[in-house]
C-alpha cells in the first residue's frame, strides 16, 4: 500500500507542472518587455532623426538623468502626488464609510453613485473635469466666477495644476478605498461591538480604539493597492496638464512619454522607466516592511 507521504509528493510535482505553463505566460507579458526596454536603455536613438546611428551608449543616458534638474523635480512631484493622495483617499474612504455602515432609505443607490468615479477612465475624468467643470472659458467654474463677478481661476496653467491633479486623483480613487473598508466595517462582530459599548465605548472612542484596530488589515490593503495604482496615474495628465506648466505637474509615467514623443530620446525614455520601476519597487516594498514591522510589535 501506498503510504501518504507517498501519494502527496505526486500531487505536487502535478501540481507544478500544471503551474508551469502559467508561470511562463506571466513570465513572458511582463520580463521580457521589461528585459527589452532595460536593453533599449543602454542605446542612443533618435526616432525623429532616421540619419542619425542607433548606437550602445553605456550609462550616458542614466548620467544624463541623474543630473537633470527636470528629472529631480518630476521625481518630487511624483513622490508628493502619491503621499498626499494617498492620505485623502484613506482618510474619505473611511469617512464614508462609516457613513453608508448602516442601514437607511436609498443606501443601495447612494453606494452606488459613491462608486461610479472608480470605474470611469482616467483619460474621460481628464477630459470631463477639463472641459465642464473646471474650464475658465465655458465651464462651470467660469459660469460661477460670472455670477459672483470674480475672475475664474485657470486651475490647469497656473501653479494649481499639481494640486488639480491631486483633487482629480482623490475624487476618482476614494471610491476604491470606500469600498474596502466599508467591507471591512460590515465584517466587525456584532458581539464585539456590544461588548465595547457596555465597557463606555462611544463615538470618537469606539472608532479610535475598537473599529480602526479591528479592521487594520484592511487599511493595509487598501493603501498597498491604492499606492501602486497612484503611482501609475498617467491618463489625467496627458488629458489635462500635460505636465505643465513646464514640467510642474508632471509625475513619472508621463515624463517617460513625454520623453520618448516630445524629445524623440528613445534611449532616455527606456532609462526613465527603468529608474521609475526601480523606484516603484523601492516604495512598495519600504512601505510592505513598514505594515510587517507594525504587525511583529503589535504581538510582541
């Protein structure tokens, strides 16, 4: 008879040859376009200029980022951009949450109203807020600036353009936070929350001390998702500031586009989004050991 240490290691091996063909799917969609633009990083190339040579320029094209000014200021921006978006959205989603974490008339279409922002595209919200809303021209910031004589203020060519991109940002990802924690707060025992109130737990003190405790796990998740997805935000800059004015409002993303098909530097762009990555990865992974470290004290 065949013992069941026995029976076991034949169902791994199967189980990882069925892996295998998924990991080689994976492996394919995501390395190898990233092997080919760290190779194209290393090049010097010109696509507008066809008579110029495509030759091997070793590290000039990282040298020449590291000593733009533009790339340091795109950098901050970026930084700044996620760190204080990242906070809204964290700190509306859980307002509303709290808020819809109970029953009353309408709560299911009113959920629903709160969501929408998160399923509309990035370029289309650009779009939308640039063009009927926020538009000094036509716009309903120029029809209210009309009605109390004032002077509509040009929120995407003005000093405003990081903050606006900012605000576009909170509007559209709070939902994704609302949604996680209010998933949360709906997953709280109900015996737990009695037994708080009974001990003197109300108000500010039962959200303090029992529910934000309780659903922590959730937060976790919620801003690991919404960080890497902040970071990634292309769209409402290309539709709205394209960066400007200058590169004042632009992030990462952008400044690799804006590289590849405004300065034609094929090269440089590559390294841009190979430093990017880089720094994406360095981000993530800082604030994953943050939440491990803040997990390994709170059970000591």
């Amino acid at each position: 008879m065949l013992s069941s240490r026995g029976i076991e290691k034949p169902r791994k091996s199967l189980v990882n040859y069925l892996v295998l063909p998924a990991i080689i799917f994976v492996a394919a969609i995501t390395q190898i376009p990233f092997l080919m633009t760290l190779i194209l990083s290393f090049i010097r190339w010109n696509i507008k200029r066809p008579d110029l040579p495509v030759e091997f320029a070793g590290f000039d094209n990282y040298k020449f980022i590291f000593t733009d000014s533009k790339f340091y200021q795109v950098l901050l921006n970026s930084l700044v951009q996620a760190a204080v978006a990242l906070a809204l959205c964290t700190i509306f989603g859980f307002l509303l949450a709290l808020v819809f974490n109970r029953a009353f008339k309408g709560i299911f279409i009113a959920r629903s109203l709160i969501i929408i922002p998160y399923f509309v595209m990035e370029s289309v919200v650009g779009i939308v807020w640039k063009t009927l809303i926020l538009s000094p021209s036509f716009g309903i910031n120029q029809v209210l600036a009309s009605f109390f004589g004032m002077e509509p203020v040009a929120f995407f060519s003005s000093r405003l353009s990081l903050v606006t991109i900012i605000i576009l940002i909170v509007w559209q990802w709070t939902p994704f936070l609302f949604m996680i924690l209010l998933a949360g707060l709906q997953n709280l025992s109900e015996d737990v929350l009695e037994s708080a109130r009974i001990d003197g737990a109300y108000g500010l003190k039962m959200i303090l001390y029992i529910k934000i405790p309780m659903i922590k796990h959730y937060f976790e998740v919620g801003m690991m998702f919404g960080l890497i997805n902040i970071l990634k935000v292309f769209g409402l800059v290309f539709v709205t500031t394209q960066g400007g004015p200058g590169v004042s409002s632009a992030n990462l993303p952008y400044y690799v586009y804006r590289t590849a098909f405004y300065d034609w530097q094929m090269g440089r762009s590559a390294a841009i989004a190979v430093v990017t990555v880089a720094i994406t990865l360095i981000i993530i992974q800082s604030f994953f050991n943050l939440i491990r470290r803040k997990q390994r004290g709170s059970t000591i």
